[in-house]
C-alpha cells in the first residue's frame, strides 16, 4: 500500500511538508516524487504548497484505486511510468538532482 510522509526541515532541495510517497517498505516511488518535486521547484512555474499537496493526496488516492482493484488492473507503478514517460524505479534513499 502506498503512504505519504512529509518531508522535515533541514533538506534545502526539498520544501518542509513536500509529500514524499512510498511504498509498504517505505522506499520513495521515484516518478511521482520526481514529478511532484518538479511541480514545486521550477523557476517561474512552481506551484503553491496546497497544490503541490492536493496533487500528493491525488496521486495517494489514485495508487490505492488500482491497489483495490487487484491484479485485472495491473501495476499501478507500471501505469504510471507510461502516464509520464518517467522511468519506473523504486529509490532507496537517492534523491535524484536537478536535469537528471
């Protein structure tokens, strides 16, 4: 089951509250986190707090919705890496930089 955590204070790239989504083993999923990273940082296009938060508890609910459904709708993972166009990949504490 995926769960969001809020970031603390004290990492600079990553605003205080940022909702970080993991996984049952609390391992970050990369693409949402990428992109709701990206949301809140660009230059010029950053969006508020709440938005970057709303979008969090969207993605949340979203994850559970294909969890319930079982295996007919597959991965929910999967799904969203072709959604962006992201790579699929569970971190394990890697924060990934800026253009990467």
């Amino acid at each position: 089951m995926v769960r969001i955590i809020k970031a603390a204070m004290g990492y600079a790239a990553i605003p205080a509250g940022f909702p970080i989504l993991v996984s049952e083993r609390m391992a970050i999923i990369e693409p949402a986190f990428a992109w709701l990273l990206e949301l809140a940082t660009i230059p010029g296009r950053s969006q508020a707090a709440e938005t970057v938060r709303t979008y969090g508890e969207h993605l949340h609910d979203w994850f559970d919705s294909l969890e319930r459904s079982g295996p007919r709708v597959g991965n929910g993972l999967r799904r969203f890496r072709k959604s962006t166009g992201r790579p699929c990949r569970i971190m394990t504490g890697v924060i990934p930089s800026k253009g990467s």
